[in-house]
C-alpha cells in the first residue's frame, strides 16, 4: 500500500503563481494544505477552489517560520514541501510516489530547475545538476527551523537519498522576473538575514565582507561556470556578490552602528546642536534656520 503524501505550501498574495503550484499536484497528491500569511489578493479562494486545507498564520517578512506549522498541519505520512512559484513535472511526481513506497529513506534531495529573467539556468551555481534541496520527506524527519535561505535539516539518523538529475526530475522554480524583482526581494532578505546573525552573535570585517565577495564570484562564475549561461550568468553572479555585499554591511551596521534607530537618533541630536550653534530654537521656521545659518556660514 502506498503510504498518503501531503502537499504543503506557503503563501502570501500569490494569486498569480498559486494556481500553476496547484495545478501540478493536484492529480496524485493525497492532501494539499496552504498555510496563508493574511493574504490581500485571491490566494486563499484559489487555494479552497483546487480543493487545499487552508491554515492562516500571521503575516512575517518571510515565510520560513511558518514552515515548522505548516508542516505539522499535514496528516499524510509523506510532506513535500513546495513554494507556490514552483510546479512538480509528472515524471518527478511518479519517482516521489516510488520513493515513498519503497521505504528505504526518510529525506529526499530533489534537484531545482530554476528560471531567471525568462529562462531556465543550466549553471552558475543554480543549475538542476547543482542545485538541490531537503523538499520531500516522511513526516517528522525534517526540522524545520526559522532562518532565512537555511530553514530544513533532516533529523539525526535519518535515512537520506537524492534523486539524480534527468529531463522532468527536478522541481521547476520561477525564481525571478527581473532586476527589480531581484532587487527587491534582496533588501528584504538582507534585513532578515543582517538581524538574525546579530542574534547568532557574528561580527563583520571589512575583509571578512571582501572574502565573502571574492568567494561569492569564484564559485558561481568560475566554479559553477556561470560563463555558460552568457550575460545571464554574468549578471547573475555579480548580483549575487552585490547580495552579500549588502547583507555583511547590514550586519556591521546593526552591530557597530546600532541599525536605522540609532543612527536617527544620532542625527536627530547632531540637528539640535546645530540649532543651539546657531542661536536658533527647534521650534523656528525653515527661513529661521536657513537665514541663522547663512548668517553663521559669513
């Protein structure tokens, strides 16, 4: 008898990639459950249209510390855990639900097809040959824990195996439309990841942020021959080296400056002085303070 498989996802206004999600699990999984952040759009009625469980969770900066919940709202024996901008090919579905029956492993490395600015990558780190993810696993054998990027660790003694890259063996993600979509999701994810290694305890230096960036260009350009992937491989690598450019200088600025608070909080004294300086109450008009300071400046 096969054992059930549960399809569990996270959202948050993904009314636009939900349905393809969905749409690819829908024939052969045994149970979808949709753990949803307070979503503004259509995501839930869509979810509840293709039949989905559907839990709410409240609304975080990303979804990784809903993952453990989400998870423990599944009642199949088997989880695979998929993102709502991701689709499982039939061929892969069929090797999971072989997996799951054989019994011989409790983990599952699944390769990653990831698209970037309207195409598939092959290379530059993110290929399916490279790019592999804990995504499929018996229940209670993945630990799901709340940092960004790093969030599923199989548990101690887990029997783990990996599926071997072929055409239709890997789980299809449409990571990223364009530079803006890439830019955007970098600031919120630097933010989180500057916040939760100051919580860790880790400090920065000025070379520690240049070997992140040196190291960050050999493996996906030279390494992970993203010259293969032309411009795209270019562009991508050098925006990954910018990725953890910002993310170390957000940690030093939250370790040594004290983050955005502080630092208006600094500015805000540096303003009063000035005003003082220049005779001049905070209270005064904009003409005040820019005639007092004219009148300082002669």
């Amino acid at each position: 008898m096969c054992p059930n498989i549960s399809v569990v996802i996270n959202t948050l206004n993904e009314e636009q990639n939900l349905p393809h999600a969905l749409g690819s699990v829908r024939s052969w999984a045994d149970e979808i459950v949709v753990v949803d952040m307070y979503s503004d759009d259509r995501t839930v009625e869509i979810a509840r249209e293709f039949g989905a469980k559907v839990f709410l969770h409240e609304r975080l900066g990303f979804a990784d510390p809903a993952r453990a919940y989400a998870n423990e709202q599944a009642s199949g024996d088997w989880i695979l855990s998929l993102d709502a901008d991701e689709m499982v090919p039939l061929p892969l579905s069929k090797e999971l639900i072989r997996i799951a029956a054989a019994g011989t492993a409790d983990v599952v490395r699944v390769p990653f097809s990831s698209y970037w600015f309207g195409t598939p990558l092959m290379h530059t780190g993110l290929g399916p040959r490279r790019e592999w993810h804990y995504r499929f696993f018996r229940k209670g054998y993945l630990e799901a824990v709340p940092t960004v990027h790093n969030n599923l660790h199989p548990k101690s003694g887990s029997r783990i195996t990996g599926i071997k890259y072929q055409p239709g063996l890997a789980i299809l993600h449409f990571a990223y439309l364009d530079s803006k979509d890439f830019l955007e999701k970098l600031d919120r994810y630097t933010d989180i990841e500057a916040r939760q290694a100051v919580e860790r305890g880790e400090r920065v230096t000025f070379a520690g942020v240049a070997y992140r960036a040196i190291k960050e260009l050999g493996s996906r350009y030279v390494k992970g021959a993203g010259f293969l992937d032309g411009w795209r491989g270019a562009y991508i690598t050098l925006l990954y080296t910018f990725y953890r450019i910002v993310s170390a200088g957000k940690l030093y600025e939250l370790d040594s400056l004290g983050g955005r608070a502080a630092i208006e909080a600094r500015y805000c004294r540096e303003a009063e002085c000035i005003l003082k300086a220049y005779n001049c109450e905070p209270a005064a008009s904009p003409d005040a303070v820019r005639d007092a300071y004219l009148d300082h400046a002669r």
